[in-house]
C-alpha cells in the first residue's frame, strides 16, 4: 500500500499511540474533580499545554483546546465576529480557505456581517493590494489561511501581518493546519492574533486541536458549560487526546527541518514525472519556494477524479480528489475555480500529499502506475472529447 493522502489526515506516532494508551488506562480522573485523580489528570492537561506553547515560543495561557480545526476556525472567526461587531461589521477572507472557516463566513454574512472574499491569481495566492485596498475603518477581523489544503499554496501572512500591525482595531485570523510541521510556524513573530491547529493532520489523534489566542484578545464561546479553557470552551477536557497532541505537536515541530527536506526531494521526484505525461497538468505555483512541500496537485483534465482516484486505489495507492471534506460532490473545486482553472481542470485534480514515511522509491512507483493508467484512460476520454 502506497498512501499518499497526508493532508486528509496522517497515521499516528507510534509514541503517540503509547502515551495515549497509558492516560486513558492509568489517569482517567475529570481535571476538573478536586481528589488525586483529579489532580493528576489536571496536571497532564497544563503539561501539555506548557509543551504546545513551547514549540510555538508562546505563553501556555494563550493555548486553547478545542475539537480539532473545525472548531478552532469556527471559534477564532464567530468568536472575534460577535465580541467585536460593535466595533464594526465587516469581515476580510480569501476565496480559498478550508470550508470549515469559507462555510463559517458565509454563515456571517447571513447573519448581516459584511464579507469580502479576496481573489488569488493563477498560483491561489491573495494579492496585498487587494487586501489593502479591501479593509476599512469597519474591518475587525481578516483570516487568510497560511497553507492552502488543496494545492499547497502559501499565503504571505508575514505580510499581511506586517500591513495589519498598525491597525489595532482588525485581528487577524490565520488558519495553520497544514502548515505546523511543515514550515516554521511562529505566531507572535507574524504578527497573528488568532491561529488554528488540527492534532490529526501531523500524526496525533483525531478530535482534538487548539486554537492560539493572543493575551488581550478576547473571544465570545460557542459552547457554554462548566467553563473549562478559562470559560472560553465548556466541557471535560479529552485528556489522552490532549496528551496525544502535545507529544505529536513537539515531535512534528522537532523534525520539522528533516520533513520540509525530505518531502522536497519527493515533490521534484513526483512532479518531474507528472511533467512527463503530456495529458497531465500541474496546478499551482511552478516555484517550489511557494507551495508546501508535502503537497502535489495535478489535474488529468476532462477525466473526473473520482475515476483516476479509484484505479489509483487498485493498484493499493490513496490519494485524495480534493479536500477530504468537500470530496464525494462531482462539483468542480471552489479553489481550482477561484484560481482561474476552467470546468474541465477543476473537476478533475488530485491530490498527493505524503511524509516522512514515504521514499523516492515509492515516488517513481507512483509515477509509474501513473503513466500507466493515463494510458489506459485515454481511449475513453477521447470518445468523450469528440461529443464535446
Ligand atoms: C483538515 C483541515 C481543517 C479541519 O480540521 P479538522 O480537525 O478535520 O476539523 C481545517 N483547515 C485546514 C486547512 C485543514 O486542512
């Protein structure tokens, strides 16, 4: 088996596994209960959080656990919407973000918050000019994510975070799931407010993230309880999955530098062979400084995903059509589109995205089996095109 599906979500750390394993049997107490086990428990969530701040070079109050990214976009972006409006009413995002803030934004605007959805250019990045010319007395809160999930695409969020430094009045929100682990990732030193985290994507447990709250910012909760998380996320704490999550974020931060060279050297591998197929075209940036070097994405245009992501799969290789949650739908990608892609490259992208684990061995296997099926398909493709 060959899985190539990374950026949908990532097999855990052995360790990870392990620490997990030894709370939920051993320390099972509520935090919050006042008795030894309670104590215990309590302990191992605070460790944890110092562990998080840690990799993040920030203070552990600023670390908030949630669910997972969802949440934590969902929380960053209704939380400062709500606590701000009086403030002003209108809200700065990109037209490619993951659909868990794109879907939290256009809930807004329902709601009556004024929404500006930024355009990128055929790469998918967000021009600054745009977004200066974008914001207003009224802006509160500008989220721009800073890897895009679907073609790896980095955003200049130093930069944006530079053109917001002067305006106290807008927060700003960066959506880092794919990013932690990858790139170096440093929230004060961006200039962010706000900042997303998902444990699953970098090898931990499903179910669980953290949101990073600058001290000063203030957020109102969505979820309303015992008043965990200093009352900003009611509910008993998952306390193996925050374990879990802490040991997966300092052992992915930790080898950040070794991910970011070996995955490299697998994208020139992937993309020198996708290159070679003439059916085939390679989205996004063509420089390798702007993407993310642990996803490729390429589109077989006129061919469905769905078709090539399947034969791929009988052949034991998992790769994704898109974003994991958006996929199933035969609609063309919302990010292709927005890049400018047309209907027939936007329907048909695929998504690798791979780690450590895998080897440029596997690499030129997949272009292999690749070059293969393309063949294969072609004849259909064909008949479909002269009816065109
Ligand atoms: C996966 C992902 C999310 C959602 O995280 P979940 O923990 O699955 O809810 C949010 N943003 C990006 C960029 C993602 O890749």
């Amino acid at each position: 088996m060959l899985y190539m599906d990374y950026a949908a979500t990532a097999p855990m750390y052995d360790e990870v596994i392990g620490v997990m394993t030894e709370v939920m049997k051993s320390h099972f107490g509520n935090p919050s209960s006042l008795h030894k086990l309670g104590l215990e428990a309590e302990q191992l969530v605070s460790r944890s959080r110092e562990t998080i701040a840690n990799a993040l070079c920030c203070d552990p109050n600023e670390i908030r656990f949630t669910s997972g990214g969802t949440e934590s976009n969902n929380l960053a972006i209704r939380g400062a919407a709500y606590r701000y409006r009086s403030r002003g009413n209108h809200l700065i995002t990109s037209s490619i973000e993951h659909a868990s803030v794109y879907e939290t934004f256009r809930k807004l605007e329902e709601e009556g918050f004024q929404v500006t959805y930024l355009p990128v250019d055929a790469t998918g990045q967000i021009r600054l000019s745009d977004l200066e010319q974008a914001l207003t007395n009224e802006t509160i809160l500008v989220s721009v994510m800073h890897v895009n999930n679907e073609v790896g695409r980095i955003q200049p969020i130093e930069a944006i975070g530079a053109m917001l430094r002067d305006r106290p009045k807008t927060l700003f929100h960066v959506d880092a799931v794919q990013a932690i682990g990858k790139l170096p990732v440093d929230p004060k030193r961006h200039g962010i407010d706000l900042m997303s985290f998902a444990a699953h994507k970098l090898r931990g447990p499903k179910g669980i993230g953290f949101l990073y709250c600058r001290r000063g910012v203030e957020l109102q909760p969505l979820l309303f309880g015992g008043g965990q998380e200093e009352g900003l996320r009611s509910g008993t704490e998952n306390v193996p999955a925050v374990v879990g999550m802490a040991k997966a974020v300092r052992m992915a931060v930790q080898e950040q530098p070794s991910f970011a060279a070996h995955t490299a050297r697998l994208r020139s591998r992937l993309t020198e062979g996708i290159r070679q197929i003439p059916e085939l075209l390679l989205n996004g940036s063509n420089r390798p400084e702007d993407t993310a070097p642990h996803i490729v994405h390429f589109s077989f245009p006129g061919m469905k995903s769905e078709v090539l992501v399947h034969a791929l799969e009988q052949h034991g290789i998992y790769v994704s059509t898109r974003s994991a949650c958006s996929s199933g739908a035969e609609k063309p990608s919302r990010v292709l589109s927005a890049m400018g892609a047309d209907p027939a490259v936007a329907v048909s992208g695929i998504r690798l995205s791979y780690s450590l684990q895998q080897t440029e061995d596997d690499a030129d296997r997949f272009c292999r089996v690749l070059k293969q099926l393309v063949e294969e398909l072609k004849p259909a493709m064909a008949g479909k095109n002269e009816r065109r």
